[in-house]
C-alpha cells in the first residue's frame, strides 16, 4: 500500500470517530445552540502533510536550437545523445545514476482561513478566503555522459486561495461537506549541477502562477462556537516557465549544449505542480 493510500485510510477512520460524537449529540436533549452551527462567520487554522504525486516518468526537456519548444535532444558532434545515463523523479546525488536519486520529499502544510457559511435546514453552503504553507519539495534531474547531473527543484513559498463549500449537518453539531476553488501560489525553484564548464543562467520568476483546489472533509463542534475537522485537498498549480539557459562558460564550441545555437534552455518535463493535502482544523465560530 502506498503512502498516499495509508494515509487516506487514516484520514478515514479518524474522520469516522470524529463524526461518531456529534451523531451521538442526536439522540440526547436538543440544544438551543444547535440552531446557530455552521451559520455566519468563522475562521480556522489548521496543520497537516503535503503528499507529493508519483511522477516516476518525469524527465527534463530540452530547447537546443532556440524556437521556444522543448522538444529537442542533446547531442553530441557524432550524433549521440548527450543524455543517454537518463533521467530521475527526484534530485541527483552525484554526477551519475550511481550515486543515487534522492526522492521528491512530502512535508508539513500549515495555514489560516475565514470563511462565511450559510444554513438552510439542514444544507449549508460557504466561501472561504485561506492562506497556506507546504513544505514539500518536488525536484527532477538529467545525467550527462560528460559525467554530471542537473537537477531542478521547486516548493511552494506560500499559496492563497478562495474556495466553496456545500454540505450536509443533521441538526448542528457536525457537517460533512465537499470543497472547490481556485488561487495562486509562488513557487520557489533551485537549480543545481556537477557541470563546472558551461555557463548556466536560470531564469528569475518570481511571478505567481494559477491553481485550483478539490476535496471534503468533515467538522464537528466541540461547544456553540469552537470546532475541530479533518479535510482532504488535491492541489494542482501550473508551473510551465521556470527554465535554465545553458551557456558556453569555459567549454569549447563543440559542446553538445553549444552545437545547434549557441545555448540550450533546460525546464522540467511537469508542467503542473500537484500534491495532496491531509489536515487537521480547529476553528472558531462567531
């Protein structure tokens, strides 16, 4: 079982004994507060693990010959690909596949949110303003027969979103509910290299970049005003422009970064950057 599949089913049985109170609080004497759950204002921090994809087939791309697509080999004077060692989902530790690929990292993910709900019966839709961290880091790198490796790592700096939200409570005390919206978020990117011969000029982005959100969760309150919840968000942001102009720097011209035009631009193969996110929330209902 995967790390993502476990921790779903954590997420699932912990969701489960958290609903089972508020059930409970259904069978007992009603409460006047019960009316007033999940209507009106509210904000929430929260604190969970950013899960990263598998993208075991990730690979860097390459423009050698300057028209803006990345669809090129890098080849050597005789024709060879430069990069025949291949290619790992993750950063390289050396020079050569030898020395090992350190896996993408999950990591921790923190944040805050305010939101506005409505109840109708027992229906409630919302909107929410929410502003998070991820830790995770997501890296991809490509082997050289020179030898050396190059590695491009991103991680989200931070992300704001705006989100919907619909669910059911049956009679206050706890609702089960689906989420969705869309935000921006600015991703932080590295690269790094053994080559020590050409010259490498990655580009300065600090642009923020479009996403969107998908998930549920649940809620239960603890008294009138306090909550506690567990949620479930996929999280995809787009990220396409990040790139590294490969230089001359010290090489001859018959470097096979140099042949076709002069320079080479490297980006990763991914053009989106998704994860998982699993989390608990305590709030407080005005």
């Amino acid at each position: 079982m995967s790390h993502f599949n476990r921790a779903l089913t954590v997420v699932a049985l912990a969701a489960a004994a958290t609903a089972t109170p508020a059930f409970a609080q259904d069978t007992g004497p009603a409460s006047a507060g019960r009316d007033s759950h999940f209507d009106g204002v509210y904000v929430q921090g929260f604190g969970g693990y950013s899960i990263q994809n598998q993208d075991d087939n990730d690979r860097l791309k390459f423009d050698t010959d300057g028209d803006g697509k990345y669809n090129n080999n890098v080849n050597t004077v005789a024709g060879a690909n430069a990069f025949s060692p291949g290619f790992c989902s993750g950063k390289a530790r050396g020079a050569t596949p030898a020395a090992g690929c350190r896996q993408d990292r999950d990591g921790a993910e923190y944040g805050v949110r305010i939101g506005y709900d409505r109840r109708m019966g027992n229906m409630v839709v919302g909107g929410l303003i929410e502003g998070s961290k991820s830790e995770a880091k997501d890296a991809v790198s490509g082997y050289s027969t020179t030898p050396a490796s190059y590695a491009i790592q991103r991680e989200i700096d931070y992300s704001v979103t705006a989100r919907l939200r619909a669910g059911y409570t049956p009679g206050g005390g706890a609702l089960f509910y689906v989420t969705g919206g869309g935000g921006m978020a600015k991703i932080d990117h590295t690269f790094t290299t053994t080559n020590t011969a050409n010259s490498f000029d990655p580009e300065r982005n600090n642009k923020m970049v479009w996403g969107w959100q998908a998930g549920g969760g649940t809620e239960i309150m603890l008294t009138d005003h306090m909550s506690l919840g567990l949620e479930y968000l996929y999280n995809r942001y787009s990220d396409n422009k990040y790139n590294v102009v490969v230089g001359q720097g010290t090489a001859p011209a018959t470097n096979p970064f140099l042949i076709d035009s002069g320079s080479t631009r490297i980006k990763g193969g991914d053009k989106n950057f998704d994860y998982h996110s699993l989390r608990a929330t305590v709030g407080f209902q005005f």
